[in-house]
C-alpha cells in the first residue's frame, strides 16, 4: 500500500512548493528526482571541461515540432570569452540557454563543450559545469543563507559569506537582525528584484562554474542597481566562458561579441561599434532603447 502512496506524496510536495510560488525550475527537477524532456544516453559519459569552450553547430530547436524556433544556430565562444546575444522578443534567446544546460535536446544539430556532444555527456555533469543566473530568479521560502548555499549544498558558513560578499550583498544581510537566518518569501522578508538577482550570483560564485550563462532580467531595474548588477556580472564573468541573453544593449556595449538573432537566425554579429556602423536591426535597437533611457532618467 505504501508503494501506492509514494508518488501521492511526492505530488504533495510538489503541490505544496509550487503553491508557495518558491520554487525554480532546476529544483524543481531535483525534487522530483526526473528530468524533464531529456534523459542520459546509456552508458553516458561525465563532461570533462578543461576550458570550456562552446560551440553551437547547427542548432534547430522547435517546442512543438511544426514550428521551429531556432533554425540552424552556430554560435562560437572561445574559453574564457564573452558572447552576448541580443534581439527582439521571441527571438530565441532564452531558448538558447535552456538548449545549454540541456532542459530540452535540440532537433538537429549539436551543442558541444570542448569538443564533446552534451547531449552525449551525463546530464549531472553538464550542469555541474554550468551556472546559470536566470531571467527572474525565485528562492525558497528559506533562510538567505539556505537560498545562497543551494549553490553548493554542504557549503560553510564562511564560504556563503564570501560568496555573498562576491555578489554586493554581503553589507545588506548585515543590516537584517536575523542575518543569514533571515527567512525570504512569504513567511519572511520580502526582497527587491535586485537582491534576488544578487542572492543568485552568490549562490553562482559558490558553485563556481566554469561556464556561466546569465539571463538578463526583463522587468526593469532602477539604473543605479543595474550598474551596479552589472558590475557584479562583470567580475564574476572573468575567466569564465559566458553566454549573455541582454534583453537591454546597455550592457552589451563592451562585449567583445555579439550576435543579433531574429525569429530563430542569426542576422547580425560583431562588436557594437561594428554593428551600430551597420545600421541593421542592431543600431535600430540602440536608437530606440536610448531614447528610451533618456526618457527614464529624466524621470528617475
Ligand atoms: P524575450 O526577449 O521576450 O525573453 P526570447 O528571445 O528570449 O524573448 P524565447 O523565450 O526563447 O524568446 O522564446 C522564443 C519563442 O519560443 C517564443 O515565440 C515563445 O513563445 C516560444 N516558447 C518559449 N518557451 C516555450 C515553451 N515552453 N513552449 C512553447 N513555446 C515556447
């Protein structure tokens, strides 16, 4: 009988976690101990990263296979090097880094790291290797110091402290009387979309991949918390291999390389200064979300 109420209780879990609207998609899946389109080829092989070289070859991608979303993708990032990928709305984007850290396998084509297929390579490995701070991160109605140490469970006290520290957020904490035993979400503080962006770069830095993918946030952040998120990002982006999804140009204008992707292609690549002279979707982009900033300063 036990065995029949097993997976009801699971459902309970979950049920549970989903309602309090603390949950990410990646705990998600821890929780349910399943993973969700893809599976490990048998006999599948660890990644062995030894400078984490990206490639995409290729890529089609389609959620729903009469309508493709990415239509042949080939994108390359050297170790160490910066990519940042920039386009309208529905372009693809976000779809690239769920294809990265293998939420779903593409149709065609293939995404390797150093030269190895990963969707050849166990699914554990390939995301161990990889940190990803997403588009609108949700913590867990848990203490900050839990939410921070999801990075890396079993991790010290001392090495949430600096990697809070690594991400700006350290002093904050330091002004809750609670501190790390803070709880957040709906039982506890309620945090700025800014600190929850820091708490998952902390629990980034305390992973410490060699491969990190950052989804800019959509929703807005004052100017001076974005320059200083971004001064954060740029730090910690040093010395890893880093895809960028910038939904805003403003933080892309040093990239040494970017790419414009449009309804599923790449249209455009190069540095700002090479895509402004252009004067393709790019510099289109540029010229209206300044106008838009001036508009937003002048208000702020
Ligand atoms: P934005 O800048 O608005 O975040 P994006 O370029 O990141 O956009 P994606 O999120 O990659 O775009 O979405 C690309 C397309 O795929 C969109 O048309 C979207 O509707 C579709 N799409 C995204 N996620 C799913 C899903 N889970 N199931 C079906 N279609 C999806």
């Amino acid at each position: 009988l036990s065995q029949l109420f097993r997976p009801l209780d699971l459902l309970g879990t979950v049920y549970r976690t989903v309602r309090q609207g603390v949950i990410d998609m990646g705990a998600m899946f821890d929780l349910l101990d399943v993973e969700a389109e893809v599976v490990d080829a048998p006999g599948a092989q660890d990644l062995a990263v030894r400078d984490g070289a990206v490639r995409f070859e290729d890529v089609r991608f389609g959620y729903d296979p009469d309508r493709l979303i990415l239509k042949g993708i080939d994108l390359d990032v050297p170790a160490g090097g910066t990519l940042a990928v920039v386009g309208p709305s529905g372009a693809g984007k976000s779809t690239l880094a769920r294809l990265m850290y293998r939420f779903y396998d593409p149709t065609g084509g293939r995404i390797t790291i150093d030269g190895q297929d990963i969707a050849t390579v166990r699914q554990a490995s390939l995301r161990a290797a990889i940190g990803i701070v997403p588009q609108d991160t949700v913590l867990f109605n848990e203490t900050i110091g839990y939410n921070v140490a999801y990075g890396r469970k079993g991790a010290s006290a001392d090495e949430i402290h600096r990697a809070a520290s690594g991400a700006a957020i350290a002093d904050f904490v330091a002004t809750l009387p609670d501190g790390y035993d803070t709880r957040v979400g709906e039982r506890g503080l309620k945090l700025s979309g800014g600190e929850k962006q820091r708490v998952a770069i902390a629990r980034t830095l305390l992973k410490n991949p060699p491969i990190l993918i950052l989804d800019e946030a959509t929703s807005a952040l004052d100017s001076r918390t974005e320059a200083e998120i971004q001064e954060t990002l740029e730090r910690i982006e040093r010395g890893r291999t880093t895809i960028v999804i910038a939904h805003r140009l403003s933080t892309v204008v040093h990239a040494d390389r970017i790419v414009v992707l449009d309804a599923g292609r790449v249209v455009e690549r190069g540095t700002h200064a090479e895509l402004l002279r252009r004067g393709g979707i790019y510099a289109e982009m540029w010229a209206r979300q300044q106008a838009e900033r001036e508009e937003v300063l002048a208000a702020e």
